[in-house]
C-alpha cells in the first residue's frame, strides 16, 4: 500500500480539544480513523513549527488518501494539512529508469 506524509495544522478548537483530551487520546482518534479506511497509521507526533502534528499512514490509494484530507479538512479541525506521497528507495530506484521525451521551455530540439 502506498504511504502519506500528513501534517496538520490545528484550528484553535482543535487545539482546545487536544488540551482537554490529551495527546494520546488524539493519536487514538487519529488511527482509527485511517483504520476505518481500510489503512495503518505508522506514526504520528506533535511538530514544533508550521504544523502542529505528522503522521506517516498507508492507504489503499490515492483517492483514499485523499478522502481522508477532505474529511478532516471539512470537519473543521484543522487550519491547514498537507498530505505528500511517500516513495520507498526501491520505487525511487525504478522511477530514476523512466525518461520521458520532454523539452524544456526555450530549448530548441536538435535537428
């Protein structure tokens, strides 16, 4: 299954509710959520900085990802995600074998 970078930047309520509730009580909701989805949530924790909160998930696809990102965004329990598409070194290795025929913009193709 493909893996998702997630960051999470909390609304002020979220923030609140994560005060009252504590940390472990979000990772748990956070889980199962992604669980339900038919994913696994690798990891998660707490950020300094532009987000307040990461986790590393497989999900069966992209469009499951991306179902989740609009849920959590729609619930309003976020001022601001990011979900970045993990590659693994082997699928790195295999992306490096695919050369497109590309010109880039202002090079005259030879001939």
């Amino acid at each position: 299954m493909p893996k998702y970078m997630i960051q999470a930047q909390f609304s002020e309520g979220s923030l609140k509710g994560t005060i009252e509730e504590g940390g472990t009580a979000r990772h748990q909701a956070v889980k199962a959520a992604v669980e339900s989805m038919g994913g696994s949530l690798d990891a998660y924790y707490y950020t300094f900085g532009d987000y307040d909160v990461m986790g590393i998930a497989e999900m069966p696809d992209n469009a499951t990802a991306a179902g989740f990102a609009i849920a959590v965004a729609s619930a309003g329990g976020t001022a601001a995600t990011k979900t970045t598409i993990l590659l693994t070194p082997a699928e790195m290795d295999e992306a490096v074998t695919k050369h497109p025929d590309y010109r880039p913009p202002g090079h005259v193709s030879g001939g």
